[in-house]
C-alpha cells in the first residue's frame, strides 16, 4: 500500500512539473520534518521563468503569502507558532495548480514542556548550516567588515536617507531577515543590524550563540547582572541562564521583547495562579487577589500583572517578593497603607 501511495505521489509531481514547462519549480528550504527556535523561518524556492503566475502560502490554512514571483528564486518568510506548524505552498498558472507542497515544521519552546523537545524524526536545520550557492546570485552570504561594526545612520549625510534605507546597504543580513524590524519592540543589536555581537560566524554550526544565553547576555546587560548577583534568590529561567525563555532576542509584538504579555507569560508555566483564586483564595477569601485586568496602584500608568508583586528575575525573598521585602504583610502595606 505504501508503494502505490510513493508511486502516486510521483506521478503526480511529475504531471505538475510537465505543467510547469520543462524546468520544475523546486522547493530549496526548508526540508520538511524542520526543527526551529523563533518565531519566523524564510523560505526558499527556485521558480524558473514562466512556470508560475502567482505563489500562495498558509500556515495552518491562513493565507500568510500572495505573491506574483518576478525573480528566479524566491524568498519570503511566514510566522511560526509554538509546536507545530503546517505550512503548505502553491503554485498557480492559468488558474491551475502547476505546484503543492506541504511541510511539517515544529517550533520548539522551552516555556511549555511538551513542546520542548521535536518529535521523532524532526531535526534542526537552519538556513545557514549549509552553503548555498544558488543564493550567492543575489546575496551577500560572508560577513563583511561593517558587519562586525555596523556604520550608523548618522554618518551618512545625504537627507534622503532613512533609517532602514542606510541599514539595509550597510548590513548583509538586512536583506533576509528585514522582518525582523517590523515588530513593535526590537532588540537594540538587532535594531542596528549589528547580528556579530551576539552570533558567531566563525562557529560551527555557522552564527550560533553561545550557551548558556547569559554568556552573551550580560556582555552587554552588565548592570543586571551586578544587581541580581546580588540577591539571595533567582527565578529559575535566570538561575539556567536562559533569558530567551522569556525574552525574544530579536524582536516582539511586547514590551521588553517578551514572548506573550507579562501575565500570560508567568501563567504558562504557573498554571496554578491563573485560577483567580491566588494569595487569599487559599486562605480566609472566598475570592482570589486580583492579579490582572486593574490598574496598578504602585506603578502609575500601568496594568496589574504578576510583576506587580513579584520581581521576574531577582529578590531577596524565596517568593521572589518585589520592592525587597521580608513578609507578605509588608509586601500588601505598598498598596494597602492607608
């Protein structure tokens, strides 16, 4: 049965490929069953001349990509969430499918256990562990020197120069991962293109990071560092030095570059708080201390989250207590104290 099913899956790629006229359109990235660790992943196809009119992408059957191909190969990307994602791409001509593909590409994430590890058969395979050189007719695949120190903005004095406009022609990377400054908050490295701060292109694989996270980290965030070495207490995502548990060392749609809003973050791991019965509805409430949704009474502008009464990092208290103090009664009288 297997067989007949290989033999079809054949016969039918071909028949899409003698559509196509002559030359196939081919897939070059991603290969299916991919691992990935962040929120998008490009893709990679060669469209030869005439052999499509428009190409189409979904990712869990929501359309991400509708475009007229105008170049030999190419390149776009689409957003991935945690777990798995199907990402199934078509070629149209003439109103027929000339080309379909479906791929299977897992995002891995350490913020909830069971997408932590792939499933079996699943492998990483990042853009850049290989070379390819069908890529090099239009990009730039070696470092250049302004990549180790990206030129800034303010040294071109042309007034028709933008932002983006300088970054895009002083950075190698800028002409494949340009999303990446899209987003709402972005990472100050990566909000100057300046990817060799905190990726290696001398590793192997290529433009890995060091790990644990802290080591690359606090080369930067040195302040940080001093002041929770300094605490008798850490949360456990800092204790492994593992700050992109929560944090996007890219880019994200929140502030601080975290992964989800502050409160639905802490709750994805601290499933047991999310009841709406957490500090006094365990006690001598019937009604849970109201965690989210409220203004905060001490952080003026802001919202009540977990971070309103917990440090998500360091503190002096086993509960990881905010504003360093030493009973629970102490830590209500910063709101309640009248």
């Amino acid at each position: 049965m297997k067989i007949l099913l290989y033999i079809i899956m054949f016969l039918s790629a071909s028949c899409l490929a003698a559509e196509a006229g002559g030359e196939s359109i081919t897939l070059l990235y991603p290969p299916d069953n991919t691992i990935m660790e962040f929120g998008l992943i490009g893709i990679s196809m060669h469209v030869p001349e005439g052999s499509a009119e428009l190409i189409k992408a979904e990712v869990d059957d929501k359309e991400i990509v509708n475009i007229v191909p105008d170049e030999e190969y190419e390149c776009f990307s689409v957003p991935l969430a945690p777990g798995m994602n199907r990402i199934t791409i078509t070629a149209i001509k003439g109103g027929t499918r000339v080309y379909d593909v479906t791929l299977n590409v897992f995002r891995r994430s350490d913020l909830v256990s069971k997408y932590m590890k792939g499933p079996a058969g699943f492998r990483k395979n990042f853009f850049h562990m290989k070379d390819r050189e069908q890529c090099a007719k239009c990009h730039i695949l070696e470092p250049k020197e302004f990549d180790r120190k990206p030129i800034s903005p303010t040294s071109f004095t042309a007034e028709a120069f933008d932002t983006q406009t300088v970054l895009a022609a002083t950075s190698t990377c800028y002409s494949c991962h340009y999303r990446i400054a899209s987003y709402p908050y972005v990472h100050g490295p990566a909000a100057v293109w300046s990817c060799l701060s905190c990726h290696d292109d001398k590793s192997e694989p290529k433009y890995s990071v060091k790990k644990p996270d802290t080591e690359v980290c606090f080369g930067c965030h040195i302040e940080q560092k001093n002041e929770w070495a300094g605490r008798k207490y850490t949360h456990g995502p800092v204790t492994l030095g593992k700050c992109a548990i929560c944090h996007s060392p890219h880019a994200s749609e929140y502030a601080f570059n975290l992964y989800k809003p502050t409160w639905d973050l802490c709750v994805t791991c601290h499933a047991e708080k999310a009841n709406g019965r957490h500090v006094l509805g365990d006690s001598f409430s019937t009604e849970g201390h109201p965690t989210r949704n409220r203004p905060d009474p001490v952080r003026t502008g802001k919202e009540l989250t977990c971070a309103s009464c917990h440090q998500p990092h360091a503190s002096n208290s086993p509960h990881l207590w905010a504003f360093d103090v030493q009973s629970m009664f102490e830590l209500c009288q910063r709101c309640h104290n009248k």
